[in-house]
C-alpha cells in the first residue's frame, strides 16, 4: 500500500513537470517579438542656427603697384631687393646714363645753334629794312629775311623740346619708388638689359601696406541674394589650419564671371593683418556670415533628404492591408503615409513656398514612419530652422535608415 502511494506521488510529480514544461514552452512561443529599430532617429529640438556662404579667393595687399621703365638702356645700379621697405620718391634702379647725357649734350648743341641762326637772321633783317628805306633792296627780299627770323625762332622752340625730352629721357632713367611699401616682386637683375621700345616693362611689383589686405573670391549666382556689404566673414588658409581669421565684405561686384556656363561675382573683403601672418597669394577658404537665428525649433538638417525606400514602401502597404479588417480608416491612413503622395494644389502656391517645403518622416507609437510637411526657414549643413508644420520639441524625426546607409538618397 506504501509502495502504490509512492508511486502515485512520483506520477504526479513527473505530470507537474512536464506540464510546466510545456506551460512554458507555450508561453514562450507566444512572447511579442521585438522588431529591431530600422530606422535612425534625432530629436526635434530648439537652439541657434548660423547660415553662411562659402567660397574660396585670394589674398591680396589692397593697393598693388607695378612699376616699369619709359626708356630702354642697361642696369648700371640695383638699389632694392625683395622684402624691401621703401619710401616714396626712393631710388630703386638706375640705368646706364651715357647714352642720355650724349642725348643732353646734343640737343642742348642743337638749341645753340638754333639761337645763333636766330641772332643771324634778326641782323639780315635789321639791314634789309635799312635797305628798304633807301630803295637798295625790293619788299620781297624784307619778307625774305622776315620769314627766315621766324624759321629761326621755331627752331629754338624745337631745340628746347628736344633737350627737354632728353632730360626727361635722363629722369626717367633713374627708377623711384612712387609709394612708401615693400617690394614684393623683382624681375630684374644688375647689368640686365630694359627694352621699352613696344611695351612697358615690369620691374618691381610693391604692396602699399601689407597690415591691410583684401581677399578676392567668387560666390556663385545662387548665393548673391544674401549678400550685403559689411557683412562679417571668417576664412582658414593652409598656412595656418588651427587658426581662424576674421574679415568684413567691402564690396560687390556687378561684373559677371561665366566659365563654362556657371556665373560668378567678384566679392572683395577687407582683412586686418597687423602681425602680417598673411602673405600675398594665398588661398583663403571663406565663409560669409548670411544669417542667423537665436533659439529656434530645429530639426537635422539630413531629415530633409531622407526618402522611404521601395521596400519601405511596400512594406507599409503590406502593413496596411493586415490591418483593414480592424480598421479601414487606420489603413487607409497607414497606406497614404507610406505612398506620401505630392500634393495636388502645387501649381497654385507660390514658388517661395514650394522652395521651402519639404516632407520628412516621424515615427508614430508603433515606430512606423509617419510623413509630416514642414516649412523651412534658415538652413545649413547641420540644421534646419522649422517655421510651419505639427513639429513639436522633443518629436523624433528619421535621419536615415540602419543598415542600409544608402537608403532613402543619403
């Protein structure tokens, strides 16, 4: 009897576990799966947005002299070298002179000799009308000795412009410096031959002040509508990559730049360099400074470009025809959010508007990708300033999709 008991305790401890075996093997079974997250997502929040325009120009001393040479002749003397400071009115060459003083003295012979002639032909004149007086001589001959007095005085006045134009020949031979600067550029050399016979050559280039510098840059034709002179910039070169640099838009130029189809504006800005870090030629990578917003909602600006993919797209109908028995509403819903058609009305909005709408895609209490329309206002590369829409702070806007880094565009 002990034995019979026994034995029914042990069936009833054995039924106990295999029961709770497949208690929990059901219940197991029939546990919620966790979808894992498809999608990568940012909140929506408020802060600053700062707006700029990039270009890239070129470092310039503001004010930039060529100098060259009006006569022709031989460097007898090299005065100034690159680096150089110097003043207004500095010898910076000289070039042979002999050639000139040989000019100087024969023009200045020249005028001798017109003086003489003069000094002849005013005593023929004298004598002939003497002469006249007395009946020696006809009137002719008078006018004769007249013509030859004035003949005599336009030589003295071309013997003096061609000793003047040798002096000046003699001047320009000495180079000066016509600015107080620094010599930036030399290309000439002791004994080198200047030949100015056709075009003027260059023979120093000198910067007025390199403490002030300008940059010169092209901005493409879309971003010349936010610009505004006095408006602040800042610029890198590769000289220097850990420092930043400040610099103020001075001026737009109306000139257009067309290079193969693309239209582009000369853009001027002023540059402070009193430690002269910035050497003329440099390249500047320049950011203008076009707008800026203070404590505004914002989204990423990277949940502008994302689109559903395909599959994404079938997968919400698919979604949406599981659920019409439960609710069509919910469906149809749920199907037009996936599909995000376009709106039917755009050719009655304005171009403004339709350039700053876009739709971007929140995820609903099931985590499925909801479309929203938002408007935009100020943009940059990492955030977007929303003006219009249902977006709220703390919202979850899609970036892009895991695992999948080129889905939708990005």
């Amino acid at each position: 009897m002990a034995f019979l008991t026994k034995k029914k305790i042990g069936l009833a401890v054995a039924l106990l576990v295999i029961g709770g075996g497949a208690t929990a093997y059901y219940s197991k079974s029939k546990a919620p799966v966790v979808e894992p997250p498809r999608f990568r997502t940012a909140a929506v929040d408020t802060g600053n947005i700062t707006q700029t325009v990039t270009a890239t120009g070129t470092i310039n001393p503001v004010a930039l002299i060529n100098i060259g040479s009006q006569v022709s002749g031989t460097v007898s003397e090299l005065k100034a070298d690159f680096n150089d400071r110097v003043s207004k009115g500095q010898v910076l060459l000289k070039l042979d002179p002999t050639i000139f003083n040989a000019q100087i003295r024969q023009a200045d012979a020249q005028l001798a000799s017109a003086r003489a002639s003069l000094k002849l032909a005013q005593a023929t004149h004298q004598r002939n009308q003497s002469l006249l007086s007395q009946n020696y001589i006809s009137p002719l001959a008078l006018d004769q000795s007249k013509r030859e007095v004035d003949v005599a005085q336009a030589n003295i006045q071309l013997a003096s412009a061609q000793l003047a134009r040798a002096q000046a020949d003699f001047d320009n031979s000495v180079i000066r410096s016509p600015i107080d600067g620094v010599i930036i550029k030399r290309t000439v050399d002791l004994g080198q031959t200047v030949a100015a016979s056709f075009t003027t050559p260059q023979l120093f280039q000198i910067a007025r002040d390199l403490t002030k510098m300008q940059i010169d840059t092209s901005v493409s034709e879309a971003d010349v509508g936010s610009l505004k002179e006095g408006q602040e910039a800042r610029f890198v070169v590769d000289a220097y990559p850990d420092k930043e640099f400040n610099a103020r838009m001075r001026q737009f130029r109306l000139a257009a730049n067309v290079v193969n189809s693309v239209v582009t504006y000369n853009v001027v800005l002023d540059v402070d360099n009193q430690d002269e870090l910035l050497k003329p030629g440099m390249t500047a990578q320049v950011r203008l400074l076009v707008g800026n917003r203070q404590n505004v909602l914002r989204v990423p600006t990277a949940a502008l470009r994302f689109r559903l993919s395909d599959e994404e797209i079938e997968k919400q109908k698919k979604l949406a025809e599981a659920a019409r028995p439960a609710s069509a509403s919910a469906a149809a819903s749920a199907t037009a959010a996936a599909e995000a058609p376009q709106d039917d009305d755009a050719s009655f909005r304005t171009k403004a508007d339709l350039a700053r709408s876009f739709r971007i895609y929140t995820l609903d209490a099931k985590n499925q990708p909801k479309a929203t329309d938002v408007k935009i206002g100020l943009s940059n590369f990492r955030y977007t300033e929303v003006v219009g829409g249902e977006l709220k702070k703390g919202d979850k806007v899609i970036t892009r999709a895991i695992g999948n880094e080129n889905a939708g565009g990005m």
